[in-house]
C-alpha cells in the first residue's frame, strides 16, 4: 500500500527555513554595510546600485555550493535601490545617462533599500543615511527628526507584533510615534506577511490608511509562525502624500497572472523575465538585452497584470522621507530578526522624542526568555 508523502513545511517551524532566512539577512546586511560608505557626496545613484547588485551577486556566489545544496535556487530578492529625500523608494537607474542617475550632495537623506532569497526565502533590508553626517556635526531639524522618528516607529511597531494584536494596533503605533516628532507616515504604504516565493501575502498593515483603505482592508490578528516585512517610511509633510514622478521605473516583477498578450514585444520581455529572473523578485531591466525596447513590452504586461512595476514615487520637494525595513518572524519565543538594520543615535540630535508608552514599549526584548516564561507557568 503506498503512502502520500508529507508536504513539506515551508514555515518557520522548520529550522531549515529558519537557516535560509538567517543566511540571506547575514548577507543582505553585509552588502547594506558597504553600501552605505559608498553614499558619500558626489557619488551617483547609478554607480552605487550597481556596485550594490554586484555585491550581492558575489557574496550568493560563495554560499549553497555543494553537491547537496548547489540546486537550491539563490539569487537576488529585491535589487539595491538608493532613493534620496523627497524620494521614499524604488529609484534604481538603469544607466548612467538615466534620470534617475542622481549625484549625492551633503545632508541627502538616503534610502537604501536591498535583498537576497534563498529557496525562495526572501531577506530585504533598508535604512536610511545622512550624506556627510558625523557624530561630531549632529544632523539637526527636520531631517534628524524624521530619521530618529523613523527608527522610533520601527522599533516599536516590531514589538507589536504578538499574538494579542491586530494589523491596526501597528497603523496606530506608528501614528503615535509620528505625532510625537511631527511628522507623518506615507500615506497608503504597506507591510505584508510573506511565504516562499510569495513577497507580498495576504496580510498587510497599512500607514497613514485613506477612508477608502480602511472600508476595504481586512482586520486580522497576528499568527505564530508568520514572517513578515516591516517597512516603515515616515515624512516631514503634514500629509505623506507622494505623487507619481517624472523617474522611469526599472524594477519589475513577474506576478503569475496569464493574459493573451498581442504584442511580440511583450512576448519577448516576459520571456526574457523568466529565463533571467525565474522567480517571483524584483528584477532591474538594466540587466535585460536592450533596456529601452523592453519598456514597449513592459506596458501591455503591466496593463494587464502579468507584471507589477515598481513605479517611483515622490513628496513635495523640500520634504523628506525615512525609512526602516525589517525582515523577521512571530515565535513562539518572540521576535526573531532576519535583517536588522542599524540606527547610530550620536549622528542625530532632534529636540522632539517618544512618549512614555513608547519608550516602555522599546524597552522590552524582541525575544522572550524561557526562563522567564517558565517562572510565569
């Protein structure tokens, strides 16, 4: 009699899953850290995502390489994006003639944004740097103000996911954090819970929500076992409102949806898509055959959702944006961090601070001791 062989256990209560996660946060960490020396003044956007892809390459090189692992799909889960202050994401020139190929000045707040997956497993990171700010020269104002808001909300939006808390009890940290530094959360921006080879699940958390996004979105509490992508971007408008901008994108994503497309040169780009980038990640189409003919074939492939474009956005100028993203898991011991992105206070001195609760709040561990655990028992 044959027997059904178990599905296999995709979750984090596999510890093998758990080592894929931890092994691309180390890796998207190690390359972030070298990224953010190379945001000096006078260095351009392009040059700096592209030395950001290369290091991400090579360091997948040296991992997962033996008779028993060199199957294992590996590769990049977000490409490096550098998105300077009234820019919340997604700029990552496809050349240097770009637009988007922009030249770092001193006091650019700079978002960094980069990933890698293992076996689908993906481990993005983000954090924000101040161009030229030391510890000697505090960075000042409004721009320290939404960095350190930033970092606050981060941390103290990460603490709240437990088991008790719904997606809303997050939205309303953040605020709070927010109206304490005078800034605001971008409007509509999410967090999603996210399984193999599915960055963007069904569960999300949403800042600074419109009317309409809180009609239509779900109320869910948090689950033990889950993974998720906290990303938090915080503005000094009044509003967070961002725009369509006149940057070409040149991130996309291959959704899975299918469409009888019409034009050969949709055909062409998905299949390029797929032969190149294989799995459901942001790929940059500076690595397609011809960038520019791609982006005919782009169009009718995101029209009809065969493919998600990462569309570059903007504030108002003169703003500026902060952003923190983390990688982790709900355990059954608490927090577990895959990407920690780092925040060094002495670079930053803003008048304003966190209330009581929120300081508490930060205060806590991520991870619960078991013997602490035991003694309440």
């Amino acid at each position: 009699m044959s027997t059904k062989a178990a599905a296999p256990d995709y979750t984090i209560a596999n510890s093998a899953v758990v080592e894929k996660y931890k092994t691309a946060g180390e890796i998207s960490g190690r390359v972030l850290a070298e990224v953010k020396a190379l945001c000096v003044a006078d260095a351009q956007t392009f040059d700096i995502c592209q030395k950001g892809d290369e290091l991400l390459t090579e360091e997948l090189s040296k991992i997962y390489n033996s008779k028993k692992t060199s199957k294992i799909p590996k590769g990049i889960a977000f490409p490096t994006t550098i998105s300077p202050n009234h820019i919340p994401a997604h700029l990552s020139p496809v050349n240097a003639e770009d637009t988007a190929n922009l030249t770092l000045k001193e006091g650019d707040v700079v978002k960094i944004m980069l990933g890698t997956q293992i076996d689908g497993f993906p481990s993005i990171i983000g954090e924000t740097v101040v161009v030229g700010s030391s510890s000697a020269a505090p960075v000042t104002g409004p721009k320290a103000d939404v960095v350190v808001a930033a970092w606050t909300a981060s941390e103290a939006a990460i603490r709240t996911f437990t088991t008790k808390n719904r997606n809303w009890d997050v939205t309303n940290i953040v605020d709070q954090v927010s109206k304490s530094f005078g800034v605001t959360p971008v409007e509509s921006m999410l967090t999603h819970n996210q399984e193999r080879n599915v960055m963007y699940g069904p569960k999300e958390v949403i800042l600074n929500p419109t009317k309409e996004n809180k009609n239509q979105m779900d109320t869910f509490k948090f689950e033990e076992n889950e993974v998720y992508g906290l990303d938090i971007l915080l503005s000094t408008s009044e509003d967070g409102v961002v725009k369509p901008s006149n940057y070409k994108t040149s991130l996309y994503k291959i959704t899975g949806n299918s469409y009888g497309l019409k034009m050969k040169s949709s055909h062409q780009v998905l299949g390029e898509f797929k032969e190149k980038c294989g799995g459901p990640f942001p790929y940059n189409i500076k690595n397609l055959s011809d960038a520019r003919k791609a982006r005919m074939g782009l169009i009718e492939c995101v029209n009809h959702q065969v493919m998600l474009s990462y569309d570059v956005m903007t504030e108002k100028e003169g703003e500026y944006i902060a952003q923190y993203f983390t990688t982790f898991a709900i355990t059954k011991n608490g927090i577990v961090k895959f990407t920690a992105p780092t925040f060094d206070a002495t670079l930053y001195k803003s008048d304003k601070k966190a209330d009581e609760t929120i300081t508490e709040l930060i205060a806590q561990p991520l991870k619960v001791s078991k013997k602490k655990k035991a003694a309440k028992n």
